[in-house]
C-alpha cells in the first residue's frame, strides 16, 4: 500500500495537471476541471468572492441552459423542476429558477468539499435529464413509479442510505422484498 503522501502527493499533482484556473476578474475565478459532460466538453464552474471568507460556487447556468436548449429539460414542466429541487435539496446545492444557476455557498476552509459536491451535481443532474429525453418518452422516474406500484411492490421513494464506508448514498427507490 502507499503511504498517505504519496497518495497525498498524486493528488495534488492531479490537480496541478487538470485543473485549470482562469480569473475573469478580481471576485470570479472560472474552473475548468478534468470532467467531462455529455458533449465531452469540460466541465466548468466559477469561483466567486461573495466576502472575505464568503464563496459563491457556481455553473452560472450553462448546465440547465444547455439542457434546456437540447429539449432535455424544460422549466416550464413543473413536474421536472420539482423533480430537479428535490435532487439539488438532497445534494444540499442550490438552484436560481430565473438564470438557471446551480450553485452553492461556502468558505474559503470548506472549498474543497463543496467543489467536490457542486461537480457530483452538476453531472448527476445532466445525467438525470439527458436520460429521460434519449432513452425514455417522459420523466422515467415516474415510470418507473407507475411500474412499481401497478405491480403492487412495496417501495420507498428518495431513501438516504448508508453504505460501509458511512458514505451518504441517494437512490429514487428501493424496493422491499416481502
């Protein structure tokens, strides 16, 4: 096994590799990270000086723009904006229903933890709504309900579970066995 600096070390090399940091002004840092989205295009987030400690972490809304312009995403659907503020309020991350920004707020000593969250977001959400569009005709998780529920299964929706490393895991159903 390596040791924790070593594995510290490759880390942090990681990161000087593949994250490159572009300051647009004196409070706004854009992000490109080593992440890709469906286009396979980077990731990207903004960094931006809310306070002296105050950080606003954000998509600046090319995530649900870039949806919505595809026919993925529609927010005028309230079905799927309510599906989208249940998944943001779960992750903890916050949605502005005019610019369509994810976003969140932190500390200058919570950054790394809350990039990390606002990144797991940002993909998970494309994810959730490129699906439905690609693979599916209508919202799939309430097919997937109908389904469940037709077939008299006994199922828990949104559950927050734990796995054995005491990660927080999220899941649309689990289904019980009888």
């Amino acid at each position: 096994m390596q040791s924790k600096s070593q594995l510290v070390t490759s880390i942090e090399a990681f990161y000087a590799r593949h994250h490159y940091w572009t300051p647009t002004n004196e409070k706004v840092t854009r992000i490109e990270t080593p992440f890709v989205n469906r286009h396979r295009d980077a990731v990207i987030f903004y960094v931006v000086q809310e306070t002296k400690q105050g950080l606003k972490l954000t998509d600046g809304g090319y995530t649900l723009d870039d949806l919505e312009g595809e026919g993925c995403f529609s927010s005028r659907s309230s079905q799927q904006l309510q599906l989208l503020k249940t998944q943001l309020e779960r992750r903890g991350v916050t949605f502005d229903s005019e610019s369509h920004e994810i976003f969140l707020r932190t500390s200058t000593q919570d950054y790394a933890r809350h990039q990390i969250q606002l990144l797991h977001t940002l993909l998970f959400i494309e994810d959730l709504f490129s699906a439905t569009v690609f693979q599916h005709d209508g919202p799939f998780i309430d097919q997937v309900h109908d389904f469940l529920t037709s077939v008299k299964r006994h199922i828990t929706a949104q559950p927050t579970l734990a796995d054995s490393s005491n990660q927080t895991r999220y899941a649309d159903f689990v289904v019980v066995s009888a």
